[in-house]
C-alpha cells in the first residue's frame, strides 16, 4: 500500500514532444501567491488542466495541441510548482483547490471541465463546490482509484518522514520502484533531471494528502466525475466510487501513471469522450 499511496501522488517530467505554444500569464491567489498559466484555443467549455504533485503545467504538452482545436485550454502550474509562487505558509489540498478557483474566475470563465492528473484529482474536487455553476464536470486521470482507502496513520508518516529526512533520495526510491524496467527511458528522465517543486510544500502537500476526506469531496463537488485510470497494476472502484457521486471510469491498458504521456493519441480519444459525456448531462 505504500506504493499504491505514492503513485497516487507522484508524477514526473519528461523530456520531449511539443513544445509549449503561448507565454506564461499569472493570476493572485487569495493569499497573494502567483499562479502561473498559460491559454490557448477558443470554444466551450474551457478545459483547465490540473498537474500532479511534483509536476508542472508542461505534462499537459500532448493534450494541448489536440484541445485547443476545440475549446479553450488553460495549463496552470499549482502553487509550489513550474514558475507559480512558493511564499505560502500553509499548503494544502484545498488551498490548491481554491487556487484553481482563482484562475476560473479571474479569468471569467463562464463553462469549465477540470482534468486533474494523480494529486490533481482530489484538487478538482476541492475546487469544484467553490465554482458552483461554472463547474460542468471532472477527469480524474489516474487518480480517485478508491475513495474509500485511507492509508493507516503510521505507514502515512513513514512515508512524510523520508522525504522530511532526505527529498532528493526518498524521490529517487520511490521513481525507481515504480518501474520493473530499469532501463525505461521514462525512468532514465526522471533521473537525469532534478526536481523542481519545492521541497517544503511538496512534503507538507504530502501529509495533507493523507488527510484528505476523498469520499466527502467526491460528494461535495456534485459534478458528474469520469475517470481515465490505468487498469494494472490498482484496480478502479467503480461501484465503491458511485456511492459518494456520479461517477465513471475507463481503463487504459498497457500503460503506468504517466498514461497521458505513454500513449496520449488513446488518452486523447478517451479524454474526447469524457468531456462528450460530461457535456450530454
């Protein structure tokens, strides 16, 4: 489980693919930090992509092109990560909700789908009760495998106290542990580039993760939610998910948590049809 509960949460950056169109916009959060983003495209409902822990707005490169054809497409880097502000005193799940918040409405979006990847999902659900109306429905990419599960308290803070103890080698453990493959060149990127979040809020984003009340969010966001999950090597609680919500999901086979970025032409086609399903409700 420990490994389950770290790949809920870990993504990780990769070289390669397109290259980011439009500069990089900022917007405050409520707390005066910046937010990073960047738009593109034209069309209802905006498409606001949400990364995972550790990641940046760049994870999004193979879904962008795609989009932007049809709808409006926001790339944000949460607060902590990319080029988004890091003087915060308190992190947490719902602050960075309420940060994906902000960028709906300073940018005065009338439609939106958020698409949240692995920590992203659980963002989206803190987000969507604070846009009420705005919000039309989630994509939970491998993400939202369970809401039920909590991890135990210890094997929780066994895991906070790696990354509080050394950030650079509990990292390097954890992406080398999700690979049987030691010579994936998905790992070998990994590796190869040091990780940019900042330490202090990715650990306390972390322990707040542990605490979060998935079943309750799911709940409160009251938005129908369709999930895009690996199917191997953690099964997808469809029926446990749909007693807390509207909720859906397809799995993809052949693929780790980076499915977006393993195979983005089927991601792509089955992400189409989430925001189809979405928009038919």
């Amino acid at each position: 489980m420990v490994i389950h509960l770290a790949l809920a949460l870990i993504c990780i950056s990769i070289n390669g693919g397109p290259k980011d169109g439009p500069d990089i916009d900022s917007i405050r959060a409520e707390d005066g930090v910046s937010i990073s983003f960047a738009s593109e495209g034209h069309g209802e409902p905006t498409i606001v992509f949400i990364h995972g822990w550790t990641c940046d707005r760049t994870h999004w490169r193979f879904q962008v092109p795609e989009f932007r054809k049809s709808f409006r497409v926001i790339t944000m880097d949460l607060p902590g990560h990319g080029a988004s502000g890091r003087n915060r005193k308190t992190w947490s799940i719902d602050g960075l909700g309420a940060d994906v918040a902000a960028v709906v409405r300073g940018l005065k979006l009338k439609q939106v789908v958020l698409v949240g990847h692995s920590m992203g999902g659980p963002v989206a659900l803190a987000a969507a009760p604070k846009l009420r109306g705005i919000i039309q429905g989630i994509v939970a990419v491998d993400s939202l495998h369970n809401v039920e599960y909590v991890a135990s308290p210890d094997v929780a803070k066994r895991i906070v106290k790696k990354f509080e103890d050394d950030f650079e080698a509990a990292w390097t453990r954890f992406m080398t542990g999700f690979f049987a493959d030691r010579e994936s060149k998905i790992l070998k990127s990994i590796l190869d580039k040091p990780n940019g979040t900042d330490q202090k809020a990715a650990t306390l984003l972390l322990a707040d993760y542990n605490r979060f009340d998935f079943k309750s969010a799911l709940t409160a966001a009251d938005v129908p939610v369709r999930a895009i999950n690996a199917a191997e090597p953690y099964g997808t609680e469809i029926k446990i998910n749909r007693k807390y919500g509207d909720f859906d999901a397809v799995l993809m086979s052949g693929v780790g948590h980076f499915l977006m970025l393993e195979k983005p032409s089927e991601f792509n086609r089955h992400l189409r049809n989430a925001i189809g399903q979405i928009q038919e409700k």
